[in-house]
C-alpha cells in the first residue's frame, strides 16, 4: 500500500478524480448554502479534523518556516475555497473546472516572476496559447451575456493563481517538511478564521432541519472531507515528491472529470467549451514537455 501512496500517476488520478468532482459538489451544496458556508465548513472541519496533527506540528516548527506554512495556507487553503463557490453562483461547474486546467500557466510565470526559475520558449507560448483559450472560454460562451458573469468567471482564474503560487512556496520554501504536517498545520491555522466567518454568516441560527438541507449537507461533507482535505495531503505529498509543474498537470484530466459530472447534471455544452479546453490543455502539454525548469546560476 505504501508504494501505491508513493507513485506519482496513482496520486495525479485520485487528486483529478476528487477535484475533479469538487465542482459538482460545489453546485449541489449552493442549492442551499451561501460561497461563505460553504468555504468556511470546508477548511474549519478539514483544520478541526487535522488538529491532532497540525498543532503539534506547528508547536515544533521552525519559526523561519512558519510565514511560509500561513502564506501557503492562505494562498492554497483558504481564498480559493471562498472564490469557487462564489463564482458558481453564476458560471456552471463546468466552466469552472475547464477553467481551473489554468495553474500549470501560474505555476510557470510566478515561478519565473518570484523565484527565478528559467523556462523555455516554448513553454512560455504554451503559456500564451493557455491563456488564449482561457479568454475565448469567458468572452464566447455564457459568461459573456452579462458583464457580472464574466466577472464571476475571472474569479476562477484568481484561485487558480493562487493555487500556483501555493504550491511554488510548498517546493521552494517548505520542501523539507513531512507532507502530512505540512497539510495538517496549513488547515489548523486557517480553522480559526474559517469558524469566525461560519459564525458570523449565521449558518448555525438559520440552519434549517429539512431533508434539502441535510442533502446539501452530505455534497458538502462529502467536498470537505474527499474534496479538500485527503485531496489536498495527497497533493501536497505530489509536490513535495515531483515539481510544482508536474503537480498541476493533474489539470488534464480534472476538466474531463468536470465537464462529464456537468453533462450528467444536465448542464449545457457549448463548442467554447471544446475549443477552449483544448488550448488550455495544447498550452499546459507545452508547459509539461520540459519539466525540469532551470534556475539561474548561484553568483
């Protein structure tokens, strides 16, 4: 079991299956539940579940690496959770998970940007031909019909940013840290403020005991505890074991998983859908056909 946990394509699989299936469980939960509820249950019951873990790991930590460790958490743990499902209230799961396919593209211009990490030319026209299909996806399909939409959908891209520059820091920063710790603390310490905005949101006054309700409530366990946190130890442990670039080619295979959960939700699919995640996915295979990004030389 322990060789299976290790190999790099078993872990990419699980992590598109799971993510892959967030998107879906993101709509069926706003079916009843606010973007608010809905981030803050999943990383204040994913830190609640990772605690026993988390805070002893934060306890011994190097101080030099905790920054890190809360600058990672924020960027890949507890903003895009929020930005998601506020930006399914308008643009179809989909859509998001087409548009998510975009973090190997961060991943190469702030790794070049903010930790000198050289890339060849042809990955940055990949970058280029990624951003092209992105743009095509929100300005031709439904996202263009009102200007609120388009925005909604420009949030997708923000989390995918700020995944890429999570999982940067993870490699650049935090590589020496065991996987599980790591994962474990970067959710105990957004626990706190995720509980304060669960409070503040009124989830628990209004919580009404119905069958829709409790529905709602099994697609957001589900999405906290498959979705978020086992997904995101295991891409931690991906990280930590390959690159930063690697890690996010999961993005192959996660619109796939997105768009075939949509068509069964009856969710409609336009050509701009095709035609956008084949560039997506043309740009992240010229991202991925040098993987091994070369840094400056030590002067």
């Amino acid at each position: 079991m322990e060789k299976i946990v290790e190999n790099k394509w078993f872990l990419l699989i699980v992590i598109a299956l799971t993510w892959g299936s967030s998107f879906i469980l993101i709509k069926k939960s706003l079916l009843v539940y606010t973007p608010y509820e809905i981030g803050a249950i999943r990383v204040g019951v994913s830190g609640l579940i990772m605690a026993y873990i988390g805070i002893p790991a934060l306890r011994k930590m190097p101080k030099k690496l905790l920054f890190w460790v809360i600058l990672t958490g924020f960027f890949g743990n507890f903003f895009p959770m929020f930005l998601f499902p506020l930006a399914q209230t308008q643009v179809s799961s989909s859509l998001a998970g087409i548009l998510d396919s975009l973090v190997p593209v961060f991943v190469l211009i702030f790794g070049f940007l903010f930790f000198g990490i050289r890339s060849r030319w042809i990955q940055f026209i990949g970058a280029i031909i990624g951003f092209i299909g992105a743009a095509s996806l929100m300005f031709f399909s439904e996202t263009s019909t009102e200007d609120s939409q388009f925005f909604y959908a420009l949030l997708v891209v923000l989390a995918t940013a700020c995944y890429a520059i999570s999982a940067l820091i993870i490699k650049e920063k935090l590589q020496e840290l065991p996987f599980l710790e790591l994962s474990s603390a970067v959710f105990t310490v957004w626990m706190v403020p995720s509980f304060m905005i669960l409070f503040s949101s009124g989830f628990f006054q209004n919580f009404e005991a119905n069958a829709e309700s409790y529905e709602a409530l099994r697609y957001l366990g589900i999405l906290t505890i498959l979705g978020t946190a086992i997904a995101m130890i295991l891409y931690y442990k991906l990280i930590q074991n390959t690159s930063p670039v690697f890690a996010s080619t999961v993005t192959y295979l996660l619109p796939v998983v997105a768009v075939i959960w949509g068509l069964l939700d009856g969710e409609r699919f336009t050509i701009w859908y095709m035609l956008g995640g084949i560039l997506i996915l043309i740009g992240i295979y010229l991202i991925g056909k040098n993987k091994d990004l070369k840094r400056p030389p030590l002067n």
